[in-house]
C-alpha cells in the first residue's frame, strides 16, 4: 500500500526551530543586561552597582555586555531608557488602551499598580538622584527623563480633564505623583506590607475630595479667582 504524502502540517512541525538573526541575539541580549542592571540598581543601589556585578547577574561575560555598552554610563542610560519604554505601553499611557477618560482615583490606581508598586521603581528612584550630578550621566538621564515627564503628562492631563495647559491641573497631578513616588519609598523600606496599600486608599479618599472641591484651583494655586 503505498504510504500518504505527509500534510503540510505536519511536515511544518518537524522542522527545526529557525534560528534568530544576529540582530535579534544582540537585541535580547540587551534587553537582559538592561534587566539585570534594574534588578542589581534595586538590590543594591547606584553607587555599588558595576558591570562586573551586571554581567554576572545576567549571566553574560564581560566582553559580550561590553560589546554592546562600551562603558557605565551608556549602560545605565540604556537601562533607564528600557525601563521608561516599559512604562509608556501600560495601562494607561498606551496608545492600545485607548483610554479617553480617567477619574482621579482610577488614574492613582492604574498608575500605582503599573508602574510606583514595583521594585523597578526603586531602581528608577536611584537613577533619577543619580541624575542630578552635573556631568555627562546625569545630562543624558535627565535627557531621557524630561521627555517621558513631557509624554506622559500631556496623556494624563488630557485624560484626566480634557486639556494640558491649566496650571492647577498640572499643579495636581504632580502633587499627586509626589505622594505615589513616597509611599513607593514608604513601602520599600516598611517590613509590615500592609501600610502601603492603606496609604493608597487614604491617599485615594484626599484626592478625590480635592477633586469634587468647588475651590480646588484657589487651594492648588493659592490664587484667589476675581469674581
């Protein structure tokens, strides 16, 4: 009996995984040692982390981490750069989100669960002091700093209340980042886990009351509308 062909499928399934393009080994590998940099920043902060530490964290030789950042400060920058990409694509700064509308606490929610609640942030807390030395470094983070601040305030302000360019808006918002970014540094430190989410929920009940506020440009600003 003579055997059937074998289905495309099948003979599809055989075959052996193709392998990936230099540029995609080089990319991953970049994508890694970007990880590891956050993790080792976290774990042990900006003035102790190295390359050394970095490679063996990511389980790359030296020569290999190397090739793709020739020196610290490009490392640290590139790392930097990652983690501020990550934030751009979650909920809700990405554009597949298509948020339109947040209220306030939905907005302390979304921005606390994605991006303040983890370690990562920590990491990015280390950078962001790092960033203020005057040299090349800190030039470059804060660089990439100031157009993520820039990106990401005009999406929010826009979902939040429809328009950018109100002072007391923008006023409030980092005011509320400010106390997002303190109970991140709170919760670090803090061995009893349940304090950081009742900060939140305090935090949550504030602001919605400054919100619903008939007053709240005069208490944001401290100007007195002319009536």
């Amino acid at each position: 009996m003579k055997e059937r062909p074998a289905a495309k499928s099948e003979v599809k399934g055989n075959r052996k995984p193709q392998r990936r393009t230099q540029e995609e080994r080089s990319q991953a590998t970049r994508i890694q040692v970007c990880e590891a940099t956050l993790e080792t920043l976290y774990e042990i902060g900006y003035e102790r982390t190295s390359t050394t530490i970095i490679a063996e964290k990511a389980n790359v030789s030296r020569g290999a981490l190397t090739h793709q950042f020739p020196t610290r400060n490009e490392l640290i920058v590139a790392a930097f750069q990652h983690l501020i990409d990550s934030w751009a694509e979650v909920y809700p700064l990405a554009d597949c989100y298509n948020v339109e509308h947040l209220t306030i606490c939905e907005m302390i929610d979304a921005y606390w669960n994605n991006i303040f609640s983890n370690n990562r942030y920590i990491a990015a807390l280390e950078l962001m002091l790092a960033a203020r030395q005057d040299n090349a470094l800190g030039r470059s983070l804060r660089d990439v700093m100031e157009k993520w601040i820039k990106k990401r305030d005009a999406k929010t302000l826009m979902q939040l209340w429809g328009a950018v360019d109100r002072e007391s808006d923008s006023l409030y918002f980092q005011l509320v980042l400010s106390v997002l970014r303190g109970i991140a540094v709170h919760q670090s430190f803090d061995q009893d886990e349940s304090v950081a989410p009742r900060l939140l929920e305090m935090w949550k009940r504030i602001a919605h009351r400054i919100e619903e506020d008939p007053m709240r440009e005069e208490l944001i600003t401290g100007k007195t509308s002319v009536s």
